[in-house]
C-alpha cells in the first residue's frame, strides 16, 4: 500500500505544533492523519546543523525539500 506524505501545509502545521509541545497524537488528529504518518514524518525530516546556534527539529521547508531531494533520487 503507497503512502501518502504531508504536503507543505501539512508540514507547517507538524513545526508550529511541535513547537507549541502539542503531542504528536493531537498533531495527527489535527491533520487528519494516523500518528504514525507524524511520527514517520519527523524522524524522516529532522533537520541537525552543528553551526555555532545550533539548530535542531522539524523544519517544514528543510523537510520539504529533503522529501523534493528524496523524490529526484528515486526517478
């Protein structure tokens, strides 16, 4: 069975959420989405960069583009 992954808005709406410390059950819900697809998609799309601020999580534009970058590949 093929997978449907979050759009962009989709993705917007897991980084304010998360950001809000909603759990991820309720970001499902929210989306209309069983929590595994949340669950799936933050760990699919955690950004980590070790600069001097560093930055870690779900951001919904990396993730956007590391899914773009995942789908060329598989071309």
């Amino acid at each position: 069975m093929a997978h449907i992954e979050l759009d962009l808005r989709g993705r917007r709406a897991t980084e304010n959420t998360l950001n809000a410390k909603t759990p991820v059950s309720q970001i499902a819900t929210a989306l209309g989405r069983h929590r595994s697809t949340v669950y799936r998609e933050i760990k699919r799309n955690f950004f980590s960069d070790p600069c001097p601020q560093k930055c870690e999580g779900h951001y919904d534009v990396a993730a956007q583009l590391m899914t773009a970058d995942r789908q060329s590949n598989d071309l």
